[in-house]
C-alpha cells in the first residue's frame, strides 16, 4: 500500500507542474500573437481560468500535505506539546469538516452542471469538467487535513 500512496503522491506532482508549464506555454504564446502579430485567441483567457482553478484546488491538497498553508499559531507556538498537540487535532478536524461541507455542496454543483449538459463559450468543454476539480479535491483536502489531525493526536497521546 505505500507503493500506491508514493505513485499517487508522484503524480499529484507530475500533474501540478506540467499544468502550470502548460498554463505558462499557452499564455506565453497568447502575448506573442497578441503583441506581435495582433491577433488573439478567443479559447485562452477562458482555458486559463479552468486551469488555474485546477492549479489552485490541486496545489492546495499537496499545500495541507506538507503543512505549507499560513496559520495564525501565536497561541500554538506559547503552548507545551500536549496541548499544542490538541489544538492542531481540533484545528484539522474543523478544517475536515469545512472541506467535507464545500466537497458536497460543489459536488451537488457539478452533478448539476452535469444533468444540465451546459458546455462553455469558447472552449466549448462541458462544464461539469471545469466544476469537478473543486469536489475532488476539497476531498483530498478533507482527507489530508483528517490525517493530520490523528497524527497530532497520536502525538499528543505519548
């Protein structure tokens, strides 16, 4: 089993950052034909946005992995082990509980969008797609943040 969670962990990576390669590419080739040969392409700016969303939800599941989001720890850091230990397990367990509730209510969203059949403008994608990264990984974060919060009170119980 550690063998699937370190692929699934290289790929997570993979993923982010040929997408934001990818993401650099076409913007980088949309200013060229902007500036230099005026003309635009009518599929970026929307494109972008759908990437950068993906971007943002994946990076940000990878972000609660390693523990690089920002916290406001002045009480955290005044506090000893076991207490400190404590608060982080309350603190992951709320923030599980708020990726849980974001995860069903964007998901409810996409299921419409689904059943709805509704496709976008120019890229002409059906919209569902460009909802489902927001469920998806508001699970993995609820799920990493969950990890988290039993590995400080596996802590907190030595």
């Amino acid at each position: 089993m550690p063998g699937f969670f370190r692929f699934v962990n290289l790929l997570e990576k993979q993923i982010l950052v040929w997408t934001i390669i990818g993401l650099a590419i076409v913007g980088f080739i949309q200013v060229f034909f902007r500036y230099l040969l005026n003309y635009s392409f009518t599929w970026y700016e929307e494109l972008s946005r759908y990437l950068g969303v993906f971007v943002t939800f994946l990076g940000s599941g990878l972000g609660v992995k390693y523990g690089l989001h920002f916290s406001m720890d002045a009480v955290s850091k005044r506090l000893s082990l076991p207490y400190k230990n404590w608060l982080d397990t309350f603190s992951n367990l709320v923030c599980t509980v708020f990726f849980l509730i974001v995860t069903y209510y964007s998901w409810k969203v996409t299921y419409k969008a689904y059943g709805f059949g509704t496709t976008s403008a120019a890229v002409e994608m059906p919209m569902w797609l460009a909802y489902l990264p927001i469920p998806l990984f508001s699970l993995v974060m609820a799920l990493r943040h969950l990890a988290a919060a039993f590995a400080e009170a596996k802590g907190a119980l030595k």
